[in-house]
C-alpha cells in the first residue's frame, strides 16, 4: 500500500488539504541521473446522503535527482490541493494510487 497523511485547514467554505506521501511506497525507475515515477490522484467530498463531489482528479509525474530523492526520504513527498466545501460535505476523500504498481492509500477526514 502507498503510505500516506493528510491535513487541512479551512476557513469557511475555502480549504487547503496537505498530503503527505512516503516515497519509498512508490515505484521509481532510474533514468540517467534522475528517478521518475507517477501518482493517480483523486480528492473528493462527501455528504451524508452519499453524494460524492470530485475536487482533484490527476496523474502527477515526479522525477528526482539523487539529491531530491534523499531529501523526499527524510521528509516524505508533499502535494497539497485548494477545495471549496460544497454545503453539508462532512468528508474528504483522498485516494492515491501508484500507477506502475497500482498500490493505493486513501484516508477519509472529518471536514464539519
């Protein structure tokens, strides 16, 4: 599985979630002097009544030079998204998937 950790702050409707992904979780193929990899990423909101409203839905490619890479090591690998909270959204949703293996994380945060 893809570890990972999120956080958001929020003022009012207007959000910032922050997330947090262990590097070494992920598939990397060296290229040259660089490592390279890719993420499928989906942020999303819920609501009690089920309804579910998408607010990211992205590949993101990452390369790293040897000196990059350490430093993701020590620190993790960090994304963050801006949202807007639809009215009664309770949740959100954060799944991350790794596209060459297809190993995923996700998280569910309390957003009310």
């Amino acid at each position: 599985s893809v570890a990972l950790a999120a956080e958001i702050s929020r003022i009012g409707n207007e959000g910032t979630v922050v997330i947090r992904i262990d590097p070494a979780a992920l598939s990397w193929e060296q290229k040259k002097d660089v490592r390279e990899s890719a993420i499928d990423v989906v942020i999303a909101q819920s609501q009690p009544d089920g309804k579910y409203f998408t607010i990211k839905e992205t590949t993101v490619n990452l390369t790293a030079d040897p000196e990059r890479y350490k430093q993701m090591l020590e620190d993790g690998l960090t994304l963050s998204s801006n949202f807007t909270a639809v009215p009664a959204a309770y949740r959100l949703h954060v799944v991350v998937s790794d596209v060459a293996s297809q190993a995923v994380g996700s998280l569910i945060i309390p957003i009310k």
